[in-house]
C-alpha cells in the first residue's frame, strides 16, 4: 500500500480504465476513486475503486486527479467541478 495518498480518475472509459486497474495492484479501493457519466463503468470496477457521484465530489476526495476524458469533454468537467 502506498501512504494514505487518495488517487482519483475522472472518467473510467479505455485509458481510466486501464489507470485503475494498474494502481489497483499497488493501491487499494478505499485509495482510489472513480467518476464517469456512465455510472456502470464505475460498478464494473467497484471491486478496484471507490466510486464517486460527481466530478466535484471526486476532486474534494482525492489528492491527486487524473483527467482521463477526450479533450473536448474536458470543459465540461473542470465546469462541473467549479459548480
């Protein structure tokens, strides 16, 4: 286990995905969080993360964020966030 710091991934698609479920060997699931508009994607990985219920949610949760979005989606999320 790594010291306590709470990593979380703002969308879970093919790259967040894949970002979880390799932290998911060094880190366990109340260390990790996870956001997507697609709310399965965050239970099919329930097992790896702690799932969050909005962006902002998930930022106010973790100490470091990784934007795992397609560009265009990316105002959005930092919108949300702000809200």
């Amino acid at each position: 286990m790594k010291h306590g710091i709470k990593i979380g991934v703002a969308g879970l698609g093919n790259m967040g995905g894949s970002i979880i479920s390799g932290l998911a060997g060094t880190y366990s699931p109340d260390l990790l969080f996870g956001y997507d508009v697609d709310g399965a994607k965050c239970q099919t990985l329930a097992h790896k993360l702690t799932p969050s219920s909005s962006p902002a949610e998930l930022v106010r949760a973790c100490d470091i964020v990784i934007i795992a979005v397609k560009p265009d989606i990316v105002p959005k999320l930092l919108n949300d966030v702000k809200a």
